[in-house]
C-alpha cells in the first residue's frame, strides 16, 4: 500500500493545463508544476510519477465532467 497523498493537484487547473494540450499529460511535468506551486506528497516529500498516476482516473473524470459541463451550460443537473 501506498503513502497517501495529501495535496495531489489539488488545483485542478495544473491537470487541466496539461491535459488541455494533450489526452496523455505528462506526468512529470504535472509533477514539476504542483512543485513549483508547493504542492507536495504526504511530510512534504515531492510528487512522484507513481503518486500521480494513481489518481489520473479521478483526475480525467474530473476533467471530463467539468469540460463537458462548460460545454453545454444548459444542461440539467437533474434528470427528469
């Protein structure tokens, strides 16, 4: 089992900005940037590649979701 991470990305527009110009970010790279704007792993141990890939699901699904939601403001949050 894995450290948990306690900030990874945590602003969602580092994986946005990345995943923006490519369906397959790289991942040190996103690392790279959540260092330079201080967002490290569990006792402030840097970001690893394997830290972020165990979040890059949630990570597009979030993506996705929001891009989609952009999209098409009018869509209802509600079925029915």
């Amino acid at each position: 089992m894995t450290e948990p991470v306690t900030q990874t990305c945590s602003r969602p527009t580092i994986w946005a900005e990345h995943r923006e110009g490519s369906s397959t970010p790289a991942l040190d790279a996103i690392g790279h940037d959540c260092a330079a704007h201080g967002i490290t792993a569990q006792y402030n141990r840097p970001l690893t590649i394997h830290d972020i890939s165990e979040h890059t699901d949630d990570f597009e699904r979030r993506w996705q979701a929001t891009t989609q939601h952009h999209a098409d403001p009018q869509r209802s949050h509600v079925n029915g």
